[in-house]
C-alpha cells in the first residue's frame, strides 16, 4: 500500500490525482493522510476558480481535474488517517504533492510529517515528491547525520526563475504572495540541502505540460529509490516513472 500526505487543503490537484489515478487503474492500494484526518481538498483557485485570462497558463487542465473529481469520490480519500495515526512501517511507497497557496504549510512544516517521511528514507522505500513537495523532504532531517535526508540526492522541485517567480509576478497584482508560499523559494530552500548546488537539477528551460499521451515532455529526476519532478506539467510522466519505481518492490 503506498502513503499520500496531503496538508488540511491548497495542494495541486494535478501533483496529487494523475499518479492517483495511475496507482488505482494498476490496482496498487493507496491510503490517504491528513493533519487531522479529515478529508482534504485542493486548491479551489486551481479547481475552479481560476486565474482569469491566465487560464491558459497557470489552471489545471481539465483531463486532470477530472482526475482530481474520480480521486475525492474514492473510500480512501474520504477516509484518510491523521499523520498521528500513520504507522509508516505498513506501507511500500510514500508520495507528496505539491501546491502553493497557504494550506500547504501545514504537511510542509509538520514535524509529524517529517518524521513519517524520515521513516521511508531509512528504510529505503520509494519516496516521490513533486513541486513544494520536495520541501518537506529538505525539511526533512536525519538524526544520525544531523542533515538534511536529500544530502547526496540529485533532485528536481519548482524552478525559481522559469516558474515559481514568473508566475508571481504575473499575478501579484491582485494575487499578492499567493505564489510566493515563502520568502525563500523552493529552488533555493531545497539546494541548500544538498550536498552540492550542482546536485539541482532545473531540466529544460522551455518547460512544456506533458499529458496522458505524452509523458515524455514531462521531467523528472530519479536517484535511487527517490523521484522528484518540478511541477503540475511534469506529472503524467511523474506517474509512469512512479510505478516503475515501485512496480520493482512488489
């Protein structure tokens, strides 16, 4: 069975229903987990409100919202445990979405989270992350080397000068930080963790949105047992690559 950590709300319906609707159509088990253990649901600017004549550019599209709509209706995600409740030694895999608005805080600075996630690295269990995800992993630390679980990984996360800056300045206006979930962006907290800045991987410059019929466009970096990718465009190849990764511990 593999883990989905999502905070109480404002995670990306695309990061986290496409490798759903992946893990449910190849019949691999997936529980659901909550600060509280309450059902939590994405980001309603991504679900439906929207970015106005940004549509284009920054909504989900509306294949992935019909993921997103199939995932909210399934048992598991209606009843998902608490992070106080997760034992993580029962499950395979753990994978975190992303998102950018203020609900994500609370899986991303989660200590209970952290350690959940500290449980997989230790054990050596897949571990995928994608977007803001990734920084839970960076928060994420080791007792044993009082660093960081990423140091000596490559990975990839939400690119500061070709995403997350672009698209907050783009919509500051009258979205003001929404895209700016910290003062420091992702790119920039999760490099420090590393061992080297060469060790973040940005992918193209000219980031192109992949689709079902083709993941290929996506960009993802895997090293070991752990997948990273940088945003919604990436995700259908984020979940191919996911069940490979994972089809090789059943």
């Amino acid at each position: 069975m593999i883990l989905i950590l999502l905070p109480t709300s404002d995670y990306d319906p695309t990061e986290s229903s496409v490798p759903w609707q992946a893990m449910h159509r190849a019949g691999i088990d997936v529980c659901f987990a909550t600060p509280s253990g309450l059902p939590a649901y994405a980001d309603s600017r991504l679900v439906d409100i929207g970015f106005g004549p940004l549509n284009p550019l920054l909504m989900t599209r509306e294949p992935d919202l019909a993921s997103y709509r199939q995932m909210i209706e399934d048992t598991a995600f209606r009843k998902p445990l608490s992070y106080a409740d997760v034992d993580p030694s029962q499950f395979e895999g753990l994978l975190i979405p992303g998102g950018h608005a203020k609900g994500m805080r609370s899986v991303l600075e989660s200590t209970q989270a952290q350690q959940i996630a500290l449980h997989f690295f230790k054990a050596d269990k897949p571990v995928a992350a994608v977007c803001h995800g990734v920084l839970l992993l960076a928060r994420t630390v080791d007792p044993d080397t009082g660093l960081s679980v990423l140091q000596g990984r490559k990975v990839t996360a939400l690119v500061a000068n070709t995403m997350e800056l672009p698209a907050w300045v783009m919509t500051a206006a009258w979205l003001g930080r929404y895209y700016r979930t910290y003062p420091q962006t992702v790119e920039a907290e999760v490099t420090a963790a590393l061992s080297s800045p060469a060790d973040f991987l940005r992918g193209p410059f000219l980031a192109v949105r992949d689709s079902a019929d083709q993941p290929q466009r996506g960009f993802v970096v895997r090293d070991g047992q752990l997948l990273t990718a940088r945003w919604p465009g990436d995700c259908h190849r984020f979940a191919a690559e996911w069940l490979r990764l994972i089809g090789t511990r059943t």
